[in-house]
C-alpha cells in the first residue's frame, strides 16, 4: 500500500523497543510533538499503539508532502497532518505539547541546530513536559562500538558538521532548559533512548 512512499528499514527495527519504553514514559501525556518525522512510519505506528494520546509529526518542508501522505493514508484520528518545523528558524509552530520525540536527528543536525532545537523547547513545551530522544551517543567522549565509531566516520565525510554527540553535551543543554535525566535506556544496535522530565 506504501511502496511508493519514502522507506526507512531502521524504523521499522526499533519501532517496536522504542514503543516499550514510550508506553511507559507517555503514560499520562496527552499531546507530542515529534521533531524529525522524515517517513511518517514511527508516528503512524506510536499513535496507533498511544491512542490516549494526539501525536504531532513535524519536519522541514520538504519532506511534509510524503510524510503527509504517510499520514493521510494512515487516517488515524489522533494523527493530524504534520506540522513545518525548522529547529533554526524563530518561527515555531502553535502548541503547548506536554511530551516531544525525537529520533536519529541530533547526529544528522550541526552543533549548532542541536543548541537550536533545545533553547525552542520552553516555547513549544508545558511546565511538566516528558522529553524522550533516541539515537546513538558516546559517553565521556567515547564511542560505545565500532560500528558506532563507524557511523560517526561515515557521517563526517558527509558533512563534518554532522556527528554522534556526547550524551553529558545533550544533557547539559537539556538542564539548562528544566529538564533532568530519569532513564537512560539501553536500545538495540547502539543505540538508546534517552528519557528525560521537568
């Protein structure tokens, strides 16, 4: 039925151990946002499992017509169209979401967008927001694998403004916004799941 859609093999892995640990962290959250949808295939299947709950897709605008379609066809009713939302722009979508996801962004954005996208936060969150991010990080400047070290290597010969971050970095920057660490989850292939409140 979606052949024709953009496809993303890696979502489809850890939609599922991600789900786990969402069911527990959304458990009382009524709306998110999720920063980064690209294919539409985590928020068509978060929302279908998290039916107590509104799940916002957004992405730049350039990827909203395939998403979008994703979603169309999805016609689940706690997923309304996606949202445009460039982390770098002042313009930010309406909304005071009290749960934000996000997946495999913050090694594909720079530095710099990264500190972007945390200092929007307050202007897009509640007061008791639930934070939950999920990627690869290294911890204390370290790499957690080879094929991690790997990634990060194949990442910077793309653009040397990419790259895996340090999980104390992203943590900082969370603080700085309210934010503390609750659960730092182990996830398949390297990665983890960050889970995160005020």
């Amino acid at each position: 039925m979606d052949s024709d859609l953009p496809f993303s093999q890696a979502c489809e892995n850890n939609k599922e151990p991600i789900l786990a640990v969402l069911k527990q962290a959304f458990y009382q959250t009524t709306t998110v946002l999720e920063i980064g949808s690209g294919t539409g295939q985590h928020a068509v299947h978060f929302a279908s499992q998290l039916t107590h709950l509104r799940w916002q897709a957004s992405d730049q605008q350039h990827y909203l017509p395939d998403l979008n379609e994703r979603l169309r066809r999805a016609a689940l009713r706690n997923l309304p169209q996606a949202l445009c939302l460039d982390v770098t722009q002042q313009q930010l979508p309406p909304g005071n979401f009290d749960g934000l996801f996000t997946a495999n962004t913050l090694h594909i954005m720079s530095l710099s967008m990264v500190e972007s996208m945390f200092k929007r936060l307050n202007r897009l969150l509640s007061e008791n927001a639930t934070l939950c991010i999920y990627g690869p990080f290294n911890y204390n400047g370290t790499f957690t694998s080879a094929s991690n070290q790997a990634f990060d290597q194949s990442l910077k010969s793309r653009d040397p403004a990419m790259g895996i971050r340090d999980v104390e970095q992203i943590l900082v920057l969370a603080e700085a916004q309210g934010f503390s660490l609750q659960q730092d989850h182990a996830m398949p292939a390297n990665n983890r799941l960050l889970l995160l409140r005020r």
